[in-house]
C-alpha cells in the first residue's frame, strides 16, 4: 500500500476479483454492494453494531461493532484491501483512521462534506450550481436575521443527520420559526426558501480514479411525506435540462475529485431553471431501477469504481417504475402472491425484521415496453398492496 504525505492510501490500481473488500453501513445499500461484490468474485466484510443488519446477514465477515471501534476498524483495515461507505454519516474520524491502512472511497473529506447541509450547498455553488435561497442558523439569536432575509413559506433543516424526511419542517412565520427550532433541539440549521416545483429527479454517475464519469438514466421522483414513493426512467424531462443537471454533476464529482458512485438531486422549476437540492456520496434509493432496467447496475458500479476497474455500460433496457415497500404494507400482511402475478414485476427485500412505518423495507421495479405501460403497472400493483 502507499501513501501521500498525510499518510492516507493512494488508489491501488485495478484491485481484481479474488480480494476483499469492506463497506461501513449494514443497512440495505450495504447489502446490494455486498451481493454485487460476491457475484463478481470478491469477499465482503460488513462493519455494522446491528446482529441483524441487512448487509452483515449476506457478507463474508460481519463485524459487530460500533463505528468507532479502533480493534474493529484495525481488524477491517487488515482484512480489506479497499473499504466504501453505504451511508454519509457514519464518523468521518472512522474512515480517516481506516484511510491509513487501506484504500478508502469516496474519501473521507468528502463524507464530512455531505454530513453538513450548509457545507454542501456551499460546494455546490462554488462549482457553478444554483440553490434555494437559505440562510444559515447557528444559535437562536440568528432566528430573527434568517427570517428576515428568506422571509416563507419555508424549510428548516437541521444541518446534520438529516434524510428521508427527518430532520426538517415546514414554517409559515417568524413563531413557528422559534418553535421548529427548539423543537430540533436548537442544533445548528438551514431555513431555506420553498420553491415553486415543477419536477424532482436526479442524476446518478459513478467516477473512478482515473477520472472514467458514467452516468446511469436520469430518474424523475416523486414523494410521500419526505420519503422517495417512486421513480420513474426514463424521467419525463427536456433533454437540455437533463444535459444542464449532468454537468453541474459531473463539475461536483470531478472537482471533488470524487471515486464511487455520487447521486445529485435537483429541483426542475416551473420557470424552466435547474437548481441543485442535495447529495449523497454512495448509491441512491432513486437508483435502485438499475438493478433491473440497466446493463449495469449501480452496486456493481460502485464496485468498479472502487476496484479501479473500467466502468460498465449504463445503457437503460427498458423503461421502468421503482416503487418503495416502507412498512405501512406489512400491517395487514403484504400480498406477495398477488404481486407476483404480474411478470414485469422485479421484487425485492432488504431482509429487515421489524417492519415499522416509513422503513424502507424493500422495492420492486415495473419493467414494460412503454412508460406509460410501466406507470398503469406501478400504479394497479400498489393498489393491491394497499399503498395509499
């Protein structure tokens, strides 16, 4: 292994089947590399405190501990020969101790940055991205100044710890400002303008260290109480807007001289501009059509990027609908007989026991020969499961 000059690994070169590799994260991204990586040829060690985790139930080595643990992160530095992330925010420090014994992408600096809203739409708009207005809320005292200048309606988002709907509300005035605030805990925040909405969709690529850039389908989302309901590819989106959306992408990823696979969410305004939302540093929920729907999946993706390998063929072979399992369909039991009847119906479950609501608990992907054939699919199958 070698090192720059603040002892962190250099990329390896092509690392070949036959090695290990390591993500941090047991959860379900966690579980679509780890059965991507085995396909391929290599082992898997799982760093993940759950017994039960998704991704330690299919790995080759579970390792049961925090993600703080030095014994467990040593044991992982010793075993892997490159170590990946399934989340943003597990402890920068953890990646940036596993980085000075093996090969780790995306970089640790790189996970801090997406653990921070306000970091990230600071680096957004240095590579030439626009954002919602926003201002940034460090204590209390800076309430009064943020209203003033984003005025709302408006989101507060806590600047940490936030996804899938957590972690933020929606304000009319200055006093339900002061409330969501302290309801947050008074932790540091972003107030950010709501904009007039025309589309939600984004882009995921995948980079390797030698600069390779391969873009999956855009995917057009839509949400249910802050949490991804389904996606539709290919997304019904002007094609200079889809160009627009990947390069401001591709800026991110080459100027943060990004290895793996990177999801940029974007907002489509009804005056016709593209403005960035967020991104997250490893695969994405929007993504998940790819298992199906593409030549290349983007686990398997992930797994050459971080391999150094050539990046695969991300062509899209038919159109698709993914839809979300969260654990509101497990209430009355979950009619898989009645799903599978339909054979453009791809399933499947991330191997989770306790089904609460808004879990993601799994997907299925609606495969047909027009969009609009996918989109009657998507829409008579989730009647039958009951999905409101």
């Amino acid at each position: 292994m070698t090192q720059d000059r603040d002892g962190v690994a250099r990329p390896p070169g092509m690392i070949l089947p036959g090695a290990t590799l390591g993500v941090l994260g047991g959860g379900q991204l966690g579980r679509m590399f780890a059965l991507a990586a085995r396909v391929m040829g290599y082992g898997v060690v799982v760093l993940d405190p759950d017994p039960h985790s998704p991704a330690g139930q299919v790995a080759d080595v579970h390792l049961m501990a925090p993600y703080t643990d030095a014994v467990a992160l040593m044991r992982m530095g010793e075993l892997c020969q490159a170590v990946t992330t399934e989340f943003e925010n597990v402890p920068a420090r953890s990646l940036e101790i596993l980085a000075r014994r093996t090969y780790v992408a995306p970089s640790p600096r790189i996970v801090q940055l997406a653990q921070d809203r306000l970091h990230e739409k600071t680096c957004a708009k240095e590579f030439g991205c626009v954002t919602a207005p926003y201002a940034n809320i460090e204590d209390e005292g800076e309430l009064v100044h943020a209203w003033a200048q984003i005025l709302g309606p408006a989101l507060l988002k806590t600047r940490r710890f936030g996804y899938d709907g957590k972690g933020q509300m929606r304000v009319n005035n200055l006093d339900e400002l002061v409330s969501a605030y302290a309801a947050f805990g008074r932790v540091p925040c972003v107030l950010e303008g709501l904009l007039p909405l025309q589309r939600e969709f984004s882009v995921v690529l995948a980079r390797n260290a030698l600069g390779e850039t391969a873009f999956f389908p855009l995917a057009e989302n839509l949400h249910r109480q802050g949490i991804l309901d389904m996606s539709i590819v290919p997304a019904r989106l002007p094609d200079h807007v889809a160009a627009a959306a990947q390069q401001m992408a591709k800026r991110i990823a080459e100027g943060l001289e990004y290895v793996g696979v990177l999801a940029v969410e974007f907002f489509l305004l009804r005056d016709g501009r593209v403005v960035f939302n967020e991104m997250a540093p490893r695969p994405h929920n929007s993504g998940h059509y790819t298992l199906d729907a593409c030549v290349t999946d983007q686990f398997e993706q992930q797994v050459r990027a971080l391999c150094g390998l050539p990046l695969g063929d991300t062509r899209l072979l038919s159109p698709v609908v993914m839809v979300n399992l969260l654990g509101e369909v497990w209430a009355q039991g979950p009619r898989w007989d009645t799903l599978l009847r339909h054979p453009g119906v791809k399933l499947h479950l991330y191997g989770k026991t306790d089904p609460r609501p808004g879990r993601k608990m799994g997907h299925y992907n609606c495969l047909a020969p027009t969009l609009e054939a996918a989109l009657t699919l998507a829409e008579t199958t989730r009647a039958e499961l009951g999905i409101a």
